[in-house]
C-alpha cells in the first residue's frame, strides 16, 4: 500500500466514490464491485454505438463512428454518466485537493491499456479547459485525470498544442447540433508539426452528445493528426436507448 493511500484513508474514510459504501483501510480502486458492474461502459465495443472495435494499423477502430459523421476514430468510456457517477464527477471540478482523480483515471487507464496492447499511441491530449471557467476554479480537472492516466498508461501527455481560444456559454441544456453550432472555432492548434502523422487518445471526463469530441477530432485531424481515438471517464447513456 503506497504511503500516499495511507494518509488519503486516514483523513478521508476509504468508501466507494459512487456509492459511499465502506471499503475497508487500503482498498483501491476506491468503486465497489456492485457500482464497478452498475456503471460500466465498456464491453469490449465502442462505447458511444456499441459497435464492435477492430484494428487497423495496431489500433482499435469503430467504423460506425468513423462512417457516420465523426471525425474521431472510436470512443471508449469507463462509466455510464448518471447519478453516483454523475456527482463524483462534478464534486470533483470542484475540489481543492482532487482527492477523485485517482479513482476517476482508474478504470479508463486499465481500458487504454487492455486496447493499446498492440501499439501505443502517440500522444495523450486533454480537452483543453474554457480560460474563464480555468481562471475562476483555478485548477482543470480534466488534466488532473488525464496526468494520472499518463502515469499509468505511459502515453505522453501533450498539452500546450490543442487549445481553446474561445469561450463558449454553458452547452447543458442545448442538443447535439445547438453544441456544435456553440463550440465551433472554438479549438485551434498551436503547433501543428507536433501533430502531423500522430496517434492521439483525446482524453473527457464526460462524453454527452459528442459535440466536444467531435469538433476537437475535425481540428486535430485537419491539422495532420492521423488518428484521434476519444477516451472518457463517462458518457452519457442516451445512445443506447
Ligand atoms: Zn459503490
Ligand atoms: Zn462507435
């Protein structure tokens, strides 16, 4: 047990992120078995259409997605976004000591490892933060996870190449196109060299309409990028029904 975990479950009783049910001292992932089924995802299949993955070039690919209107090549999800899921995520945009990251990177890290066996990709690449929001929280929790997936992943973190220049009006009540329309010409690229050819993992903490997802793809891959595979800790599970 590392000693950091140590100390985490002396201040912080050890209980399921999802659900608050006790653990016990030293139990990690911090997401009970029950929540750990309830919540998940990923099944092996494309998580936004549930179409099976196949690969190309050492890569997992969804050719739905990719014949459909997506600019990215597949999306794979930890959790479903809805209640226990749904609050850890938010209580974690606003938490001083990102007590959550850890457990919010745990179950996406083991998914990119399980898929990317073949081949790594290039780059792992947050969706970059909205600068007013940044300013006000002062932190970005997407990067807070995704610098953990990192570690655990070992697929370099590049972050000062997509970025959103910007701002755009809270999306949550706006569908798939309204989100589009909002978010379009939002992200650019800084340096598109660092780009060209490369594999990337864009990396959300939530996946909703795919509005994001989408618009950050179409930059990355008219900027060069080879192939943007979405990765998320959760989405939503309109899709399926
Ligand atoms: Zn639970
Ligand atoms: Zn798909």
């Amino acid at each position: 047990m590392k000693f950091t975990d140590v100390l985490q479950d002396l201040l912080f009783t050890p209980n399921c992120l999802f659900c608050h049910k006790y653990l016990g001292y030293g139990t990690r992932p911090l997401i009970c078995h029950g929540c750990a089924e309830k919540y998940s995802a990923f099944e092996g299949r494309c998580s936004r259409c549930g179409s099976e993955l196949t690969y190309e070039n050492g890569l997992p690919v969804c050719h739905t997605c990719k014949t459909a209107r997506y600019s990215f090549d597949g999306v794979i999800s930890a959790y479903y976004y809805k209640e226990g899921v749904r609050r850890a995520i938010i209580e974690h945009k606003f938490d001083f000591y990102h007590n959550n990251a850890k457990t919010l990177s745990y179950r996406i890290s083991e998914i990119i490892n399980g898929l990317l066996k073949e081949k790594r990709a290039d780059y792992i690449i947050p969706v970059p933060p909205d600068k007013k929001r940044l300013n006000s929280r002062g932190y970005d929790p997407t990067r807070e996870i995704c610098e953990i997936i990192e570690k655990e992943t070992n697929l370099p973190l590049l972050t000062d190449v997509l970025l959103k220049t910007k701002s755009t009006p809270n999306q949550s009540l706006m569908s798939y196109k309204e989100r589009l329309k909002n978010i379009k010409g939002c992200f650019e690229i800084h340096d598109k060299t660092a780009i060209k050819g490369k594999n990337i993992i864009l990396f959300d903490d939530v996946f909703t309409t795919g509005s994001t997802c989408q618009e950050c793809s179409k930059v990355l891959k008219k900027s060069g990028a080879a192939y943007v595979f979405a990765a998320t800790v959760s989405i939503s599970d309109t899709f399926r029904k």
